[in-house]
C-alpha cells in the first residue's frame, strides 16, 4: 500500500514538472514568437513596404498604386495574406524569392520599381522576420489590383531576366543585422532596406543604377533626387551627422533643407520611426560616401541669399478672378508666399515656415524641386508633429497658378534668394505639372513612389 502510495506520489509530480516545462516551453515560444513579430513590423517599416503597395485611399499594403516609369506605368500588387489576392500562399521560401529575386510564386519576374536588387542585401534571419510579420501581423485584404499593361517589350516579363543579368544586386549579409558596428549597421541599412539608391543614384540607357555614381543625384517623376554624398558643392558634404539625423527623423534640418514629395513621405512613413542608434548609424554611413561633384551645382546649395528688403508692392487695386494681370515673380511672391515666408524670406523665427534663403531647394542648380513644391506643396506628419505648405497646382485649395505664373516666381525666388535666375520657362513647369496626382494627406494609406534627400 505504501509503495502505491509513494508510485501515486511520484506520477503526479513528474507531471507537475512536465505541465511546467511545457509551460514554460510555450511561453518561451510564445516570447520569440512575438519578438520575431516586432522585428519584422520594423523591418517592414524601414523598408518602406507601405510606400509602393497602398495606393491613395486604400487598405495598407493591399496594392493597386499606379507607378510611373520610363517604360510605362506599373501598378503594384496586394501584398497582404490574402490567400485569393495576395501572398497568403507564398511559402518562406515563395516569399524570399520574390524579396531578394525578383520571382514570383508562379515563376514570373517582377518589374524592378520593385527594390528586389536592394533587398537582396537582407541576411536570412531578417527575411524570416519580415515573413513572419507579412504573414501573421497584416490584416488580408480581399482586393485585386488591375494587372499591370505595359507597351512592347515591357509586357514580356522574361525581358526582365536580361535586366537583373545587367544589374547589380546586393549580396546577403551574414549573422545578426542588430548586432552589427555602426558603419556596418548605416550600410545595411542604407543598401539592404532603405534602399537609398534606388532614387539617388543615375541610371543608365537601360535603367540599371551606376554604381560608380552612387548617391550622386537622379530624375524622378518631376523631382530630382539630389546628390547626397560627401562632397562640399555638389552634396552635403557641409551638413553634420546631427543635421541628418534631425532630416530624417522629422523632415527639417535647420537653415538646410526640408522634406516634400516623394522623400517627405518616405520620412513621414519610414525614417521619422528608426530608432536614434539607427538614424545615427544610417547618416554616419551616409556622410562617408565618397563624393561626387556636380557639374550644375559648384557651390553648396544652402549657402545662398540673405534677408530681403523690398519695397510694399500693394497697389490697393483688387482684381477679379477672372481678370487678373502678368504678375510679375515679386508680385506673385506678395500675394502668395509673403504672407507665411515673410516680406524678406526669413520665414517664421521656430522655422516651421523655413527660410527661403540657406534653402537647398531654393539654392540647388536645378529647379525641379522648386517647381514640384510650388506646383504639389507639403504635407509631411511624423512623431514630431506636422508640416503644410499649401500646393498652387491643378489641386489648390487657395491660388492655382498657370505655367507662367510658377515660372516667374521661380525665377524670382531663386534670383532673389537662391543661386540666381534660372530663366525657367512656362513649357518647363508644364512639362514637371502633374498629370493626375492627387492631393496628399497624411495617413496610413498614403505612401510615397520612392524617396530622395535633402
């Protein structure tokens, strides 16, 4: 009776000790399963994944925005767990290659809008996590994008294959990315999962990025993604690593830059929510590419203008909507910029209407970035609050102004504060002027094309 009793005794508690371990097993599991969760939503965001798959309007990463490019527009996929729709029965191994390959579940080849060529750089433990999070984290979506149309070649997706023979692809990083030094940590970053180069470095005839260029400046859709390597004219050779930091965490560096269009975006949507070791390390590695000069710009572009001292151009006279005169640049200026950036361009003493002179948009060799913030203004929101430059395009909500009239006050602004007179013309701003944008507004639907810097 005694050994039954001691046989009763010792079952029990060698299964007490077993419900434990398991237990502690699964709440161990449990604690791995989550932390792999919050990696891969980070990862997410720092690759700026919401950027290229939520179209205006619709569900986060649910696909359908129309993407323009030199070949023809791309209209993106719906990247949610969806199983009808999007990527709900992609597999890890599915999902890795179409990450770091370019390749689809069905073996077709995507379009490089896709940054498959950067993110082929992610170390395995990272694609795990982003996986991971895709597949567990994202709420699906029932929505299918229209395929993308393209012209001839475009349309033929093994076309592509010659492509990514031509292009340069990262190679995988090995071990714990979140270990990494900080160099090593900035350039993962910057090529692995920001991909900054996708905008900020030229292409050639094919579309393939130069890397013996890289970082040095290229078009995109009207903006121009400026130089942003060391060097002291044509880049940002003169900015510190703090002044870089505060551009991508809030989108304003101080007497530099501020962010708009695409790059205000990636900043509202991706860099604004790095942690600080992460932003230090990416402008670190940034602020040590080698640098590339630029035939255009042969002086740093915040360095130009001073405070203006003009005379009161008001007549008294008010005009009908429908009868208005040829402004000239420093009337138009009066009546729409002077009332926020000041008589004399100083802007507001916090700077959050920003100085017009010490501007790199305004003291860049090339108008673009002007003509594109006057035609689209800003609409930036980050955790450090909100940024608003109403736009004086086809979508303005106070003074649309024709072709000549952005040409003029370009001109004007740059003379009076920047680099000098561009002698912009009206066919240029109608060229740059937006076809079918819509109004930005700041919201987890909204994302940007791509990103480019100060």
């Amino acid at each position: 009776m005694a050994d039954s009793k001691y046989l009763v005794a010792s079952i029990l508690l060698g299964s007490a000790l077993l419900s434990g371990l398991f237990t502690e097993q699964a709440h161990a599991e449990d604690t791995q399963q989550a932390a792999l969760m919050a990696r891969g939503a980070y990862l997410a965001t720092a690759g700026d994944c919401v950027a290229c798959h939520t179209r205006p309007g619709g569900k986060p990463f649910a696909g359908g925005l129309e993407i323009a490019t030199p070949k023809g527009v791309v209209v993106s996929t719906n990247i949610t767990p969806d199983p009808q729709n999007g990527i709900g029965t992609y597999t890890q191994e599915d999902f890795e290659k179409a990450l770091r390959r370019g390749l689809r579940k069905d073996g077709a080849y995507l379009y490089p809008v896709m940054p498959y060529v950067s993110y082929a750089g992610l170390t395995d433990q990272d694609v795990k996590a982003l996986y991971t999070w895709f597949m567990h984290g994202v709420q699906p979506v029932a929505d299918k994008p229209p395929e993308t149309q393209m012209a001839f070649p475009g349309n033929i997706r093994m076309s592509m294959m010659a492509w990514n023979m031509l292009a340069e692809s990262e190679k995988p990083e090995m071990g714990d990315s979140a270990t990494y030094d900080k160099l090593r940590r900035g350039r993962y970053l910057a090529t692995a999962l920001e991909h900054c180069g996708t905008c900020h470095t030229p292409r050639n005839f094919m579309l393939v990025e130069q890397q013996d260029q890289y970082l040095a400046g290229s078009q995109l859709n009207g903006w121009f993604a400026p130089n942003i390597t060391s060097s002291s004219t044509g880049g940002i050779g003169d900015w510190s690593e703090d002044d870089l930091v505060a551009y991508l965490k809030t989108g304003h560096a101080k007497g530099r830059s501020q962010a708009a269009g695409p790059m205000g975006e990636a900043v509202e949507h991706s860099t604004s929510h790095l942690t600080e070791a992460d932003l230090h390390a990416l402008a670190a590695f940034i602020k040590q590419v080698p640098a590339h000069d630029d035939a255009v710009e042969h002086q740093a572009r915040d360095s130009f203008g001073q405070a203006a001292v003009e005379p009161d151009l008001r007549s008294g006279v008010v005009n009908r909507v429908d009868n208005q005169p040829d402004y000239s640049g420093a009337e138009l200026y009066d009546a729409n910029c002077a009332a926020c950036h000041g008589v004399n361009g100083a802007g507001t003493a916090d700077q959050y209407v920003p100085s017009l002179f010490a501007n790199s948009v305004v003291g860049a060799g090339r108008s673009d970035n002007l003509i594109m913030t006057i035609l689209e203004g800003v609409n930036r929101s980050t955790p450090s609050g909100h940024a608003s430059m109403p736009a004086f395009g086809a979508h303005s909500d106070v003074q649309r102004l024709s072709d000549k009239d952005v040409a003029r006050l370009v001109n004007y602004l740059t003379d009076r504060f920047g680099s000098g007179d561009h002698h912009v013309t009206a066919e240029q701003v109608g060229a740059a002027r937006p076809r079918s944008s819509t109004p930005a507004t700041p919201s987890d639907a909204t994302k940007p094309v791509s990103a480019h810097a100060p």
